[in-house]
C-alpha cells in the first residue's frame, strides 16, 4: 500500500511554468494535463495514462476508458493530474462518467486552471487543427521513472469530417495522435476546443493514419446532462497575425478616406476661393468704370460750365448756368473718387475670414501622435523568469520586453498606476475569462510581476463591477486621474484571497 501511494506522489511532482506566446494554441497549453490512473494489484500496481483539459478551474473532461480502471476498481486506487510543469501534488476525483460517449470530468482538489472555451459554430472540411496532449511515445512512464516537467505536445492537421460510430458523433482529423492523447482536446488556431480526441485508425499495411475526436456538440450535450457548464463560443477564429492585418488594412482605409476627405474639401475651398475672387474682380471692374464714367461726365459739365462763363449776354446774362455746369462737375469728381477709393480690394482681410486657408484646429488624434512624439522618453527593459521565486502553472516561460516611462505609461498607450512604493501596477478584468490580473513593475529592484486570482463568480462579478468604474488607462490620463485609477485598482484587489494562485517574478534588466 506504501508503495503505490509513493508511486502517485512520484506521478505528481512537476513545475508549472507560464506560456508567452501570442496565438491562442500557446494560450491553450497550460490548461492541458496529464491524467494518471492507479489501482493496486496482487504484486504491485497498475497505472494508465491519458490527457486532460480544464473546463472549469476545477473540472478536468477526459475519456471515460482514460479512468476506467479506477471507476470499476475495488481496492485501492487513485487520480492524479499533472499539469505540464509542477511540483505540487494534485488529487483528482471522477464526477460524470459516460463509457457510450467515452467522456469523463473530474474535480481537481487543491488547484485551480484556467478553462478552456468550447467551440459550438460551423467548421468548414480542410480547416486546420491541433491536437494537445502527452502522446504515450513522446512522454513515456514505467515504474522507476518520474514525470519530466513538460508542455502538452502539439500536433498539427486538417479536419476531414463528421461522421458517426456506434451512435456518438465525431471528427475525422490528421493531427497526428497516440496512446496518450486520449482526453486531450482537439482545438482551432483561436485554442478552443472542437472535440475530444479519442482513438485513431490502424496504419499496419503502410496507409496514413486518422484521428477520431468526440465532436463538441457531443461534449456539449454530455455536460449540459452532468450539470456542468462550460464557455461556449461561435464567432469566427481570427487568428493573431491575422486580425493584426485587418487591424492594419482598416487603418490604411481609414487614412486613405480621410486624405480623400481633406482633399475634397480642400478642392471645395479653392473653388469657393476662386468664385469670391471672381465676384471681387467684377465688383472692382464695374466700379471702376463708373469712376471713369463719372470723370467723362464730369469733364463734360466743366466745359459747359466755362462755355456758359464765358458766352455770357450782357443784356441778358444766366449766371446760374456756369453755376450748375461747374457744380455738377465737382460733385461728379467726387463721386467718382469716392467710387474708386471704395472698391473692393484682393488684399481684403474680409476674404480670408469668409473663405479660410485649408490649415485646422489638428483632430483628435493628430493631437494626440504629437503629443506622444514630444513626450518624455521611454525606458526599455527585458526582463527573464526568475524560477525560484516563482509559482505558475503553465510551460515555456518567455522573455519579457517593454518599454515604460517615467510617468508610467507602458508601450507608449497603457498607463500604469503609482503603488506608492515607486512601483507602476495595472489591474487588469477580462470581460470573458474569470482571472483578475496584477503587473507590477518595481524600477528601484528591477523586477516585474505578474499575479493572477481565479476567483468563484460571486467575486469575480464584483471585480467586473469595479472595473466599469475604472478612470481610462491611456497615458494621458492627468495626475488626479492617475490617483483616481490607483485608488480603483486597489480595491480590486483588496477583494481578492491574500495570495494569488499564480505568481511570475521576473528580473529585468535596461535595453
């Protein structure tokens, strides 16, 4: 009896490391585990190896011929998961059970994952596939070796299609499977799940190969009768890469409309620009000529003036006539004068107040590209996983690279909140995943954390509260929103336990 508990606690003794890159499948390992099965047996004892993965964070599904032997078994017996990297001790017990369908969920006890979303839209023939899992020539186990910390194995394929075997729904794939995978979930690029994997096909006589995975709408309806929910999504997978590149082409659109725009208004400007010059010219040519028409007219009445001066009876002299002559003649140069002095001119300040230049008030977000090119510096960092003071629960930890100024804000449009130890913190709540997150970068020690809370629903929908009345996180927030933002993010946190469930430290390092 001694020896088959000690072979379990063998089983289970791994690290769990923290994935780092950007696709969904990466973001997918670490909710992949290894399931162990153990009974005793007359002279020893008997163990099975399948894959796993969390549908809650404390629900595992795998196959039901996985765990069999335990279910069925009469003595001692036991279940361990074993997350890609850990050196903690995870028991597991079976909850539902379903031989038909081959389905199994346990209940972790003492650890918490982070579960993974069930795919429940179309899936179109050719479509690409991972498989994840611990394949049996990849992680083999006898009684005299310990588990090596290691990240589930991902095999690549394509979906071929549906069918069906002995009632149950499932898929036909290429991903490349074994003795070892049975449990472990068949995902899309985005990392959710789209089946089960199960069996494959026999290949004796040299033919390729096929994978069989329970279909989702299979793991669906298990579940829904077992009373266990899970996250159901339908949308459309877009991959990283690829929605960075619609990203970018609905950028280049938007800018090629706005110049599109700004010429047009621009074109609009200049021929409203030239009317006015228009109407001013023929305004200034008319009165022009009406001085010139005025001086003629003028010069007229002058000469009849002096004409009637001069001709004057004496027996009869009309004085008023030169009188008239040569008033009329003044006044009519002094029209004239005032009609020159008065037309409009091109120089009028008038003119560009009516129709102005092409130069604005800079939108938005202009204002902002200048506010960010002439704003402080940014200091670069890099920073590595320091292994000994931290505990994490997934594989690969990577290099961290970012870039924070003295203000805190953190790649040029996240601002981090002052903790009042000159450290800079973000707390971040997804709308969809329950995990509460806090990063927090210490310049003095040069060290950058990461902690992460799985908390229960009712805490969890508290947080989400206190996140809708977060201030904005861009860098230009203000000082008092910046005191505003760490006030919030504190009582996000104080309504988490006192120690995270997971926690990454990292030393960094300038450049």
């Amino acid at each position: 009896m001694a020896r088959f508990w000690r072979i379990l606690a063998a089983l289970l003794a791994l690290i769990w490391a923290a994935p780092s890159l950007a696709d969904g499948v990466e973001d997918a390992r670490p909710s992949v585990v290894r399931v162990i099965a153990v009974i005793e047996v007359p002279g020893g004892v008997r163990y099975g190896t399948g894959s796993g993965f969390a549908i809650s964070p404390t629900r595992i599904v795998t196959n039901a011929h996985v765990v069999e032997m335990v279910y069925n078994a009469s003595g001692p017996s036991g279940i361990g998961i074993v997350p890609g990297n850990t050196r903690k001790r995870i028991g597991a017990r079976i909850v539902a059970y379903d031989p038909a369908r081959d389905l199994a969920v346990l209940e972790v006890q003492g650890a918490r994952f982070t579960p993974l979303k069930v795919y429940g839209g179309a899936f179109r023939d050719g479509s690409d596939v991972v498989a994840l899992g611990y394949p049996g020539n990849v992680d083999e186990l006898t009684d005299a070796t310990v588990i090596e910390p290691q990240a589930a194995v991902r095999a690549g394929g394509n979906f071929s299609n549906m069918s069906r075997i002995d009632g149950v729904e499932v898929m036909l794939h290429t991903a490349q499977i074994a003795h070892g995978n049975s449990g472990g979930p068949l995902v899309d690029q985005c990392g959710r799940v789209l089946g089960v994997n199960t069996f494959v096909t026999r290949n004796e006589r040299g033919d390729a190969s096929f994978g069989f995975a329970i279909s989702s709408s299979e793991l669906r309806a298990f579940l829904k009768r077992n009373g266990q929910s899970a996250g159901v999504v339908d949308d459309e997978c877009v991959p990283p890469e690829v929605a960075e590149a619609r990203k970018l082409a609905e950028q280049a659109k938007a800018d090629q409309e706005k110049a599109r725009a700004e010429m047009e208004a621009k074109a609009r400007a200049d021929a409203e620009r030239q009317q006015q010059l228009a109407l001013i010219q023929e305004e200034r040519d008319n009165r022009m000529a009406l001085s010139a028409l005025l001086l003629v007219l003028a010069a007229l009445a002058g000469a009849y003036g002096l004409m009637a001066q001069h001709r004057q009876d004496p027996e009869n002299p009309q004085p008023w006539k030169a009188r008239i002559g040569l008033g009329g003649a003044a006044v009519l140069i002094v029209i004239a004068a005032a009609a020159f002095l008065t037309r409009p001119s091109l120089s009028d300040p008038v003119f560009p107040a009516a129709f102005p230049a092409a130069s604005e008030e800079p939108d938005a977000a202009s204002k902002a590209a200048a506010d960010a090119a002439s704003a402080e510096p940014a200091r670069k960092i890099s920073c590595t996983i320091d292994e000994g003071r931290s505990e994490y629960y997934a594989a690969d930890p990577a290099p961290v690279a970012l870039s924070i100024s003295e203000g805190g804000c953190v790649n040029g449009r996240t601002q981090y909140a002052a903790s009042g130890d000159g450290a800079w913190q973000r707390v971040a709540v997804p709308k969809e995943e329950n995990v509460v997150s806090r990063l927090t970068f210490d310049p003095k020690a040069m060290t950058y954390t990461q902690e992460r809370w799985l908390p229960d629903a009712e805490t969890m929908a508290a947080a989400r509260a206190a996140k809708d009345k977060l201030p904005s996180q861009s860098c230009d927030l203000p000082e008092t929103g910046r005191k505003q933002l760490a006030d919030a993010q504190r009582k996000i946190t104080s309504g988490m336990s006192s120690a995270p469930d997971e926690r990454l430290v990292f030393r960094c390092k300038a450049g």
